[in-house]
C-alpha cells in the first residue's frame, strides 16, 4: 500500500512495472501520432477548434501547442519538444520520436529484468559519445550558399518543395541583410507582413518597410520618388490639457485670441516640418514623408498636404526602430531641434489598396539593417503555414550563422551514431552497455521514418545505408526519391548543428527521468473533493 493511500484514500496511484508501462505507453502514444509528419516527404495533420476554424500543418510545434493532450507524461514530452523549438527553432517532431524509441527500447530490456536505472546509465554514456560523433561530423560552412542549403534542408520538411526553393532566398538575404558585424542577430529586425492576395509563389523580400496602414488625407500623394523620410514621436493634434482648466474672456474678440493661441500650439510644430522641407527639397521633384507614432489631427494633415507632404499618423511602435535601420536618418521626440541629419531616405514610397486595407511600402534604401518579408496567399490557411514555415527558416538560417557550422542531414547522423555505438558499446562494462544499445537502436527512428513517410521499405533502406556506410568513411543519408543510400553533403542537405545537440540533450535527460519513475500519483487538492 502506498504511503499516500494511508493520508489520502482517493489518491490514483500506478506502481512499479505500472508507472513504467503508463510512461512508455504515453510517449509511444504521441510518437504514432508525429511519426508521419517527418521529413519533406511527410503528411499533413488537420487541425479543428472548438470554433470550427481549421488548420492544416506538418510543423510539429504546431502541433504540439494546438493539440489538447490530456495524459500528464504525454504533456510533460510535449512541453520538452516545444522548449526544443523555443531554443532552436526546429527538431520538435524529432524530440517526440526519439523519446518514444528510447522508451520503446528500453522496454525490451527492463522487461528481461534490467533496472532502469541501469538503462539511464547506459544511456548517459551513449549521449556523451553520440555528442562525440557529432562534433566529428560537423562542417565549418558559412557561405551564402550553404546557409541557402541549410534554409531549403528546413522548410522543405514544413511546406512543398516549390515553395520552400522560392523562399529559401528571401529568408537567407532578409538575415544577412540584417546581420551587424560582431552583434547578435536579432530577428525582430526582419518584419513579417501578411496580404490575402495572388498566389503563395509570390511572397517576397521587400528591401525595406511594408506598414499596414496608409495616409489619411485624400489629396496627399499615393506614391512618391527619391524621398526624405522624417520619423517622429511627437502630437500634431490638439490636445486636452490634463489639469481642469477653462476659458474666461469677456468678448468674442477675446475668445478668438484664446483659440488662435491654443491652435498656434499645433501649427507651429507642422510649421516646423514644413520648413524643414522647403529646406531639403527646394524647388526639385524630390518626395518628403512623415511617419509619426502619435496623431496628426485634420487642420495638420490639411497644411502638410498643400506642400506636397505625404504624411502617415498612429505608426506602430516597433515600425519606429525599424524605418529608422531601413531608411536611416533618427527618430526625434521633439521638431525644437529639427536638422536634416535627422532625415532617412528612400529611393520609393507608394501606397497599394487592398479591399478596405491599406499598405505602405518604403523601398529602395540604401543600405537596409531591417527588411519585411510580404507574405502572400489566396487564403489565411495558406499564409498561417508559411508564417510558420518562415519562422522556423529564419531560425535555421540564424543558428547556421551563430554556430559557423552545419552538420549533413537525410538521417546521416543517425546511422553514423548508431554504428559509432555498437563498436563502443564494446568497450562499457556491465549491464550499462545494454543501455547503449538500446540507445543505438534508437536513433535509427529517424532514418526509418523519412523512408516510411516517403513510401519505401524501411528495413531495405536501413540496409542499404548501413552497408555503403562500412564501406566508405563519410556521411551516407537516405535520398527520398528513390530509397537509395547517397551522399547528403554532396546534395546540399544540411542540419543545424545546435539543433541535433539539443536533440540528443534533452531526448536523454527525460527518457531516463520518465525510465526512473517508479510511482505515479494523482493526489492534488481536486481529489480531496467529495
């Protein structure tokens, strides 16, 4: 009897081989629901809410954030796989398979009488040798080229491959574009905007800002050339003074003045602005726009208007860094000291319409440290997709940079550790070395899964790779194409290094947690009731 039992009777408690097969059967469980998503080659799942709204995704951390899991362990593998992707930005869906092989794995043995804890130990040593592979395979690769390889490598497992060919471009130049010598990179820098409009195929990098609203003034111009781009935090409209005040005037002369003086407040300011591009423009054809983070009211707007200034109010906080990196020039909070050291340039600013929505494009800068990626789709499942699928790409592209080395994918790492462990497992003494086999066995998840999700035999290919891989002494993966083993380096098929290390870091620590649970209890305040 458990010790809970005695202080509280409703306590559920799972025992022993129990808590083990509940933990076992939880992760094997999540597994078969993943398993078909690996790979550019895997399905697609449907999502549907209690709203009826659908989405239909392959990402793995979508999955996992959207799906209600009810079973305690079956949460807890979650919750470890969708940390993965807030790490790293990729491998959710290989975490669960992993955990769910390593458990499956170390069923067989435990059920022969092994302790799990001598499981756990075994598969601590297999993942300070795996780790040990895997620095051994990585490549310093850090051209363009590679990180384009390494983009495509990523969003080919989230969206067609047409798809992925075509933003693979977009994303690795929007990270290079933003990439400060000696500086982190910092992805809030590359803006992801959305318009429900053409086709998917025809979202791009825009070199510049892309804000979704437009100006507020009929007469002031849609699209503007060679311009000067002031942006500013500061009111261009009356406002209410915050202490209770009033007016006392004796005759309607008097009343004037007070309005004219309250009003001067404003106008000088827009006057300001004015002047200011009178200064910088002259009498030339050259464009001058406004962007400011608070109001402009109608008696501004109207000014501003008669000399040809475009002028776009209530910009979105987070546009104001960006327009400044894009465009240049500074962000001024105050118009006392305005100078034009101030101004950002931009070779194009127009405005496009889009049904009641409108969009502004700053284009052509000349050096942009921040770009918009403008997503395109005839529908929102299509454009949710490939938000996600852009996200985790500019993720891949980033780790790539950061770690200046990539690691071959197409389950080569997989067979290259699992081979690596037979002949080590040689050399542990004791029953550990059960452990590392149940590790090494585990790993060829991942290779198993691509070629079932592709449509070929798992076992024949496993061989196939197995054998070229004695053979030669380099990567070997499998071509999903046509279930033959081949040269994933030679193909351009590159991982992310810090993603398979996490990988096998965190796939180890909990498998062996859940391994060595021997009781499970639900005892909480809730059970206490009745």
């Amino acid at each position: 009897m458990a010790a809970v039992k005695k202080l509280n009777p409703k306590a559920e408690v799972a025992r022993a081989a129990q808590a083990l097969d509940l933990n076992i059967s939880a992760a094997m469980g999540l597994q078969d629901v993943l398993r078909t998503n690996l790979g550019p080659k895997g399905t697609m799942k449907m999502l549907v809410g209690g709203a009826g709204d659908i989405k239909i995704t392959k990402d793995g951390n979508v999955l996992l954030h959207e799906m209600q899991i009810q079973h305690p362990t079956a949460s807890l593998i979650a919750r470890v796989a969708t940390a993965q992707d807030d790490i790293t930005g990729d491998g959710t869906t290989s975490n669960v398979l992993i955990i769910g092989e390593l458990l499956k794995q170390a069923k067989v043995y435990i059920g022969d009488g092994l302790h799990p804890r001598i499981a756990a130990e075994g598969f601590d040593l297999a993942k300070k040798k795996a780790i040990q592979v895997l620095d051994s395979m990585a490549q310093k690769k850090c051209s363009r080229d590679d990180l384009i390889n390494v983009a495509r490598t990523s969003l080919r497992t989230k969206v067609k491959s047409s798809l992925a060919d075509h933003l693979t471009e977009c994303i690795v130049d929007a990270v290079l574009a933003i990439q400060k010598e000696g500086e982190p990179i910092d992805l809030h820098m590359v803006e992801i905007m959305t318009m429900e409009h053409k086709t998917d195929m025809d979202t791009q990098l825009i070199k510049g800002i892309v804000m979704d609203h437009g100006a507020r003034h009929p007469d002031m111009k849609k699209k503007v050339t060679d311009a000067f781009i002031l942006t500013c935090n500061v009111s261009l409209e009356y406002e209410k003074s915050e202490v209770n005040s009033g007016f006392f005037y004796k005759s309607a002369d008097q009343r004037e003045k007070l309005v004219k003086a309250e009003r001067a407040f404003c106008d000088d300011k827009v006057q300001q602005i004015i002047d200011l591009k009178r200064e910088v423009c002259g009498q030339t054809d050259k464009g001058f726009v406004v962007i400011n983070q608070k109001g402009v009211d109608p008696n501004s707007l109207d000014a501003l208007a008669r000399e040809g200034i475009v002028a776009l109010r209530r910009a979105k906080r987070r546009n104001m860094e960006r327009i400044v990196l894009a465009c240049g020039g500074t962000a001024v909070n105050s118009l006392d000291d305005l100078s034009p050291k101030h101004l950002g340039h931009a070779g194009l600013f127009y405005e496009h319409v889009l049904g009641d929505d409108k969009y502004s494009f700053l284009e052509e800068c000349d050096n942009p440290q921040s770009v918009t990626i403008l997503i395109k789709g005839p529908n929102k499942h299509t454009i949710t997709q490939i938000k996600d699928a852009v996200r985790d790409g500019l993720r891949a592209v980033k780790n790539a940079v950061e770690d200046q080395q990539v690691v071959p994918g197409a389950g080569s790492m997989e067979i290259a550790i699992y081979q690596a462990l037979n002949e080590y497992k040689n050399e542990v003494r004791g029953k550990a070395r059960l452990g590392v086999e149940a590790f090494a066995t585990a790993m060829l998840i991942i290779p198993k899964c691509l070629a079932q999700n592709a449509g070929h035999d798992a076992q024949d290919c496993l061989v196939k790779m197995l054998q070229e891989y004695k053979g030669v002494d380099r990567p070997v993966g499998l071509d999903l194409s046509t279930g033959e083993a081949f040269y994933p380096a030679e193909a351009g098929i590159w991982d992310n290094y810090c993603v398979k290390k996490q990988l096998l870091n965190s796939c180890t620590v909990i498998s062996s947690n859940l391994l060595i649970v021997d009781e499970v209890m639900r005892a909480g305040m809730s059970s206490l009731k009745g």
